[in-house]
C-alpha cells in the first residue's frame, strides 16, 4: 500500500485498494474510502467502521505520511488522533482531538 502511494500506482491486495489518478492517492478498505494522499496532506476517514484494521491501516499511513507520533487511537471505545501540534525545546508536543471522519493532517 505504501509502496504504490510512494511510486504514484494503483494497487490492490486483499481488502486493501490503493486508487492513484493525478498523483492523489485514495485507500479503500473493504470498499470504503479510509484515506486521500495529497503531495502536502492526508485526509483520513473511518469508512463507517472503527474497526482495528481501519485504525492499523491509517497508522501504517500516519507512520509513513505524517510527522513521527501522529496517528489514530482508541480509548474507551472511541477514536481519537494524536496531533502533532508544534516543538518545545527538543520535544515534540501533541494535542489529542476527537476523530471526525474527514480529518486532515497537512
């Protein structure tokens, strides 16, 4: 999945399809769209469903896309995303939101 949102490709594998027209990346899970890869930002979405697998694909694209400690979480039942928010000194601060589907990371 990475791989082919790296190189500009579509790719399909399983439950996981990777859709590449005009260098913008769609990933579909199960059908349902999980996430839009622009050159400087990724929309991520849950597919209408917060389920362990759409959360680890949009980790595996955090981890990939993102700044390191970006992702998606759970706690309590419901989803959350750690956002990197900005530097204090050489630690790196985040700032955890409730997820909304459509969120962006840029």
């Amino acid at each position: 999945m990475i791989q082919a949102i790296q190189q500009n490709k579509s790719w399909s594998s399983g439950n996981t399809q990777v859709i590449t027209e005009d260098n913008i990346s769609k990933v579909y899970l199960h059908g349902n769209q999980i996430a839009t890869i622009f050159e400087d930002s990724m929309t991520i979405y849950d597919g209408g469903w917060q389920s362990n697998t759409t959360k680890s694909r949009l980790n595996a694209l955090c981890n990939e896309f993102c700044v390191t400690g970006e992702g998606v979480f759970q706690k309590n039942y419901k989803w959350f995303v750690r956002k990197f928010v900005g530097q204090m000194g050489t630690e790196k601060v985040f700032k955890n939101e409730e997820f909304e589907s459509g969120y962006i990371f840029a």
